[in-house]
C-alpha cells in the first residue's frame, strides 16, 4: 500500500508538473486520503493504522523536544537548581538492533538525558539524566511507558 502512495504522489507531480519536495508531500497526502476513501474497511488495513501510529509518535517526539528544551533553558536560567543527575538503568522490553537504536537515540535527543551504554546482553539500557538521580523508579516508568511503549508500537 505505501508503495501505492507513493506512486500515486509521483502521478500528482507528473500531472501538476512541479517536482518539488513539498508537492510531494502535498501528493503523498492526497493520495493517502484517495486510497483511506477507496478502501473497503480502511479501519482494519496495518497500513492507515500504522500511518496513524507513526503520525502520532512525530507529533510526540516534538512534543517531547519541547518540553525537555524549555526545561533545560529553565534549569539554565535560573539561580536554584534542581538538578540531580545519576546514572540510571532502565530494563528494556525492546529486542532488536533497531528498536534500542531507535529508543536510545530517542532518548538521547531529549535535552537532559543521554544514553550511554547498553548491556551485552541488549536487556539494559543505562541512561545518564540530570534529573533521574533522585527518584530513579519515576524516571524508568517515564522511559518505559512514554517512549519505549510508542517506540515498539512503531516498529512492530
């Protein structure tokens, strides 16, 4: 189905003859909404679910960036700290290369927290934060439940 969408994308670049990025986008979006339309039952198709999904965790991600981002210029900006860094590890439900990848990547790009080793046996992910140090049982369900939960939702 996605390679039908995208087809169907380069067909609208073709017919508005502007092969541009953004008149991609715009076909790619068009032709989605064609084909959501033209589906029988469009509800139980993995391909608009998972588009769902994967809309869903960008929309997170920014939103995520922007609260780690205004919480660290906060922290920089002020005179009382409220810091409290430490090393943290976090037990992983994720399995493949890609999904810790993906996770720790995720992690490290939020202001704040950098991922900083993963166990031999790819069960532990140890995660470096300025603010985990005092209630590290807190910080893990936060990762386990906010990011590592969309993540796996994304790439299985």
């Amino acid at each position: 189905m996605l390679l039908l969408n995208v087809l169907l994308a380069l067909v609208w670049m073709a017919l508005t003859g502007q092969f541009t990025p953004p008149n991609f986008a715009v076909g790619f979006v068009l032709s989605y909404l064609l084909l959501w339309l033209v589906q029988e039952d469009a509800s139980r198709s993995s391909y608009f679910r998972k588009a769902r999904q994967v809309i869903g965790f960008v929309f997170f991600v920014l939103r995520e960036l922007v609260k780690a981002n205004v919480q660290v210029a906060s922290e920089v900006l002020t005179i009382r700290k409220k810091m409290h860094p430490g090393v943290v590890a976090i037990p992983l439900d994720a399995r493949t290369e890609v999904e810790i990848t993906v996770l720790s990547n995720l992690v490290t790009l939020t202001p704040g927290s950098l991922s900083l080793d993963v166990s031999a046996d790819r069960r532990v992910l140890y995660l470096h934060t300025m603010y985990g140090g005092d209630d590290p049982d807190r910080l893990r369900e936060e990762i386990k439940t906010k990011f590592e939960r969309r993540v796996l939702e994304v790439l299985r």
